[in-house]
C-alpha cells in the first residue's frame, strides 16, 4: 500500500485560493489513480476529482468544474489540487486517495481506492 500525506489545507475567504498537495511515499506512484474527496461536518465523503496514473484523463464532479484543477507530478510522487473561487460550501477536511491501476477509466466512488491520506482541512469563510 501507498502512504499517502496531504498538505496545504488552511483558512481562506470566499473567491480566495488553495493549492493543496498529496506526496505518496514508494517507487510506484506512476502506477495510481489518484483521487481527491471531501468530507463536510455531518455529511458522506463526497467526490471532487480523479486523475488517471499518466494525467491523460482528468474528471470532476459538476460542482467544482471551472474552479478546481487536478494535475500530479510523478517525478515528484506528489497529486495537486488548485482551487480557485472558492465558496463557502468548500469548507470540508479533503482526503487524497490512490487506486493501483493503469487502466484509463474514471474511479469516482471511494470504494474505488484502497489507499486513503489523513485529510487536511480547507475552511472557507464568506
């Protein structure tokens, strides 16, 4: 299993930005897909976005399109999240996960991913 560490998380205000990051520790990053959730207080973790292992193929949910870019750097084991315009209903802890697969497909469910981080925490004010 891949360990998986977010960063980045903090306090913004509404239309403001966040670039959060997710290092995996191994040699074999460039074999995941990788995902990002979130999780609000009382509510399921949700889906946000997901990259296959080669960054070919990118897919987020309708909520997010037009504000939030996945992108990764497997020479820097490291999955990205840039968010931009954020909004109060942002507000959530976001956790990266990793899949191990090199099939071209969209994994958007978390049952999906074996491998979870400890989350990080992105608080938007209005």
């Amino acid at each position: 299993q891949v360990q998986l560490v977010e960063s980045g998380g903090g306090l913004v205000q509404a239309g403001g930005s966040l670039r959060l990051s997710c290092e995996a520790s191994g040699r074999t990053f460039s074999s995941y897909a990788m995902g990002w959730f979130r999780q609000a207080p009382g509510k399921e973790r949700e889906f946000v976005s997901t990259i296959t292992w080669n960054g070919a193929s990118v897919y987020y949910t309708d909520s997010v399109k037009g504000r939030f870019t996945i992108s990764r750097d497997n020479a820097k084991n490291t999955v990205y999240l840039q968010m931009s315009s954020l909004k109060p209903e942002d507000t959530a802890v976001y956790y990266c996960a990793a899949k191990i697969t090199r099939v071209q497909a969209t994994y958007i469910h978390a049952h999906d991913y074996a491998s979870w981080g400890q989350g990080t925490q992105v608080t938007v004010s209005s």
